[in-house]
C-alpha cells in the first residue's frame, strides 16, 4: 500500500503596497518599522527585488524634501540655517586664528646620563 505525502499549500503571496512603503522610507521609517505597518516581516520585504529600489527612491526623495525645506527656511532669514547650510553645502567654515605674543624663550639644557663614568 502506497502512502501519500500530505500536501502542505505554500502560503498566500502577501501584496505589498510599493506607494506606503516609499512614503515610509521617505520619513525614514526603519525596515523593521515599515515591515510592521504593512504586515510582513523584514525578511519578507528584502526578499522582493522591488523594495531595494523603492526603499532607497523614498530616502531619497525624504533628504530632498528636507533639504528644500531648510533652504526655504534659510531664504526667510534665519541666520543659523543659513550659516549651516554654507558650511554643508559650500564647505564655508569659521576659522579661528590664534595669536602668540611674548612668547617665552626656552632655553635647552642637554641631558646627562648616569653612567658608570659619571657617577660620582
């Protein structure tokens, strides 16, 4: 008598909605924290040859509109905004100069050695 192996259904393909996962990414949600809201797991999500793309799009388009927005605010005229973007985006810095004067003179004093000749 032959026995049949019981036939185990692969679970159903979960649909991911690729817009919520950009727009997560775009927040800078986690992958963890982006597996939970859609309803997978991490290793779910990674395995899709989509996320890679649509996860790094999302950071993406998430620096840009930060970026714009702390250009905005520093066209409206706040000054630290301004002065930090200069020195991220220009390469701006403060340069601090400092200044010696009177500066003690150092007189050398050879070292002698206790050797067997010096010894006294």
């Amino acid at each position: 008598m032959e026995t049949k192996k019981k036939y185990y259904p692969k679970n159903p393909r979960i649909e991911i909605d690729w817009d919520l996962v950009k727009k997560l990414a775009a927040i800078h949600c986690t992958q963890e924290e982006i597996a939970s809201v859609v309803g997978c797991s991490v290793d779910t999500l990674t395995r899709r040859p989509e996320f890679a793309e649509v996860f790094k799009k999302g950071r993406e388009e998430g620096k840009a509109s930060l970026r714009r927005k702390q250009y905005e605010i520093a066209m409206n005229g706040n000054v630290s905004m301004l002065i930090w973007l200069g020195k991220q985006i220009l390469g701006q810095s403060e340069k601090t100069e400092v200044f010696m004067r009177d500066i003690p003179k150092i007189e050398f004093i050879p070292f002698k050695s206790a050797t067997k000749d010096n010894k006294e």
